[in-house]
C-alpha cells in the first residue's frame, strides 16, 4: 500500500466517522400517541361518541394564523358515529381548522381538528368533521350541543429528522463506494 492509499483510507476513515458523530448529535424529534374520546349531544337527542388515537409533535407550533399555540397533530385514527375516520385534513382546509391540542390540558383550541370519514353520518351534510371547543365544551360541525372531549398520553416516540436520515444514507452510499472502487 502506497503513501497515497493510506492518507486516502485514513481520510475516508474520518469523514466516517464525522458523519456518525453529526448523525448521533443530531436529536430527533419526539411525538406522543394520545387515545381520544368524545361524547357530544345531538340537538335531537342522543349522542356522537368518537374514540381513537391521535398523534401530535411534542413541539409548540403556532396556528396559521398566529392566534393559537399548541401541539401539532399529525395523524388521527378511530371511529366517529360508528363510522371509521379515514384520515387528518390539512392545517385550514375545512372551516379554518389549525389541528393543534394543548397537551397541558388535553384541550382542542376553538378552530379545531378536522378529519375524513369513510360516509356521512345522519343529519351531517359532509364526511368531513371538525371538532372544537371553547373553555371545557366541545362541538363539531353537525347538528350538536356542546359535550366532552378528553386525551390520555399513551406513548411518546421518537421520530427521526429528514436531514439526520439524508446524512446517514449519504454515509453509507460513499462508505459502498469507495468499497466497490478498491475491489475494481
């Protein structure tokens, strides 16, 4: 082995381990896993009942238009009306929903959280749902009272950041090349 390969191995060697050291520093971000239950009256009597799981950023964020702060929710499952919920609608998509909770609290703010069901249910006139609340009542977008909303913290998770992945992928594609060049 020449005097060039060996500064070349010892500098492929470094730049190694730079990126894992970058790669391990780098703190992911964290989630928490909420189970979620609703209990919200119907003008003509009976109730709505919701229950899932929702997932939020364990990071403040702002509302989209500056008046809230909370938690950002990113993922919604469960069942509301007996009917499955289909999925979490974008940030102001549907009667100005911001999709934050106060964790500290377990509150919904008053412009919501907003999702898809799989049908529409009786007296509703779309499958889209926004439940909010002001103080400690909460409603949604039907014809309803005002009735209860509650979140338990199941889990917290740690979710990693794009740029940590990039980096790792990175390192490994150049550790694979270099690899392939020497037995070349």
């Amino acid at each position: 082995m020449g005097v060039f390969d060996v500064k070349k191995t010892f500098a492929i060697r470094i730049a190694a381990l730079a990126a894992l050291a970058v790669a391990a520093a780098s703190a992911p971000a964290s989630a928490t896993v909420y189970d979620w239950s609703s209990d919200i009256p119907l003008y003509s009597g009976g109730s709505v009942l919701g229950s899932g799981t929702i997932t939020a950023q364990n990071t403040i964020s702002t509302g989209y238009n500056g008046a809230f702060t909370g938690n950002l929710v990113t993922a919604i499952t469960g069942t509301y009306d007996n009917i499955a919920i289909t999925g979490l609608l974008g940030v102001n998509t549907f009667a100005a929903n911001d999709n934050l909770i106060k964790t500290s609290n377990g509150r919904v703010d008053s412009l919501g959280i907003a999702f898809s069901l799989a049908s529409t249910p009786a007296g509703y006139s779309t499958n889209d749902i926004r439940i909010f609340g002001f103080a400690n009542s909460y409603t949604d977008n039907g014809p309803t009272a005002f009735g209860s909303f509650t979140l338990t913290p199941v889990s917290s998770v740690a979710v990693p950041e794009p740029s940590s992945l990039l980096l790792l992928a990175s390192g490994a594609l150049g550790l694979l090349l270099v690899a392939r060049r020497r037995r070349a």
